[in-house]
C-alpha cells in the first residue's frame, strides 16, 4: 500500500470584521430610529427664549412639568407620564435633594399654562428645600 502524504495547510490566523462590522451598521440604524422615540414625559408647548443653555456639570436634572390643566409631572421616582399632586412633588424632591444637595431643578411649563401654576410649583419646591430652580424654554 502506497500512502500519500497530504499536504498540510498552513493556519489562517486572521479574524474576518465583515460580519461584525455588518452587526454594528444594524445596531446603529436601530439606535438611530429609536433614539429620537426615548424622550419621556408629557407634550407641552414651551414659550420661546433667547436665553443660553446652563451648565449642568455632567448631571441629568430633576425635570417636573406642568401641563395645560396645571397637573404636574416629574422624572423620577414612577411614571413620567402620570400626573402627581404637589405633596408629592415635595416629597420627591425632598429625597433627591437629601441624596444630592445640589441637584439641578428645571420646571417645563406649558405656554397655555396658568402663570399661578408655575409659581405655586416654585413654591413646593422652594419649600422641599430647593436652593434654586431653572426654567426650560424652546
């Protein structure tokens, strides 16, 4: 019997991206579509402001809204979207001003609002212990 050596292949050691870089393109067109769907609360018309953006330091602030019919609604703490009387608020931003003292507070407002609206929510915020509290404008 004759044998015949087989001829050994070398090893191809080199890692073929095709496939993955297909995967990232996917899950890029998927975060783009998605992206924009993300943002939660409620729909409100905001006033428009020339005014500049401030400085948030690399922290998400604290957002509470208040709607056409005066109803607020905050970020934190259970459902963005569903409407919470001012105690509430209080006590909410009492436990994250406890945690972080100097936690930024925004109030959305919509521009069909009650102007007293806006300011009985400063109020509750002033007297859950916010040091100050920034308006959000288009």
């Amino acid at each position: 019997m004759i044998r015949r050596k087989r001829k050994e292949r070398k090893l191809n050691a080199e890692i073929n991206v095709v496939p993955y870089i297909d995967v990232m393109m996917v899950l890029l067109v998927i975060f783009m579509v998605t992206a924009p769907m993300l943002t939660q609360g409620v729909n409100v018309d905001l006033p428009q402001a020339a005014a500049e953006p401030v400085d948030s330091k690399d922290e998400e602030p604290v957002i509470i809204t208040v709607d056409k019919e005066g109803q607020y609604y905050i970020d934190i703490g259970g459902d963005a979207r569903t409407a919470i009387a001012g105690g509430e608020v209080a006590e909410r931003v009492r436990k994250v001003l406890a945690s972080n003292p100097r936690k930024m507070l925004l109030v959305r407002g919509d521009k069909g609002v009650d102007y007293n609206s806006v300011v009985q929510l400063m109020v509750v915020l002033q007297g859950a212990g916010a040091p100050s509290v920034g308006l959000v404008t288009e």
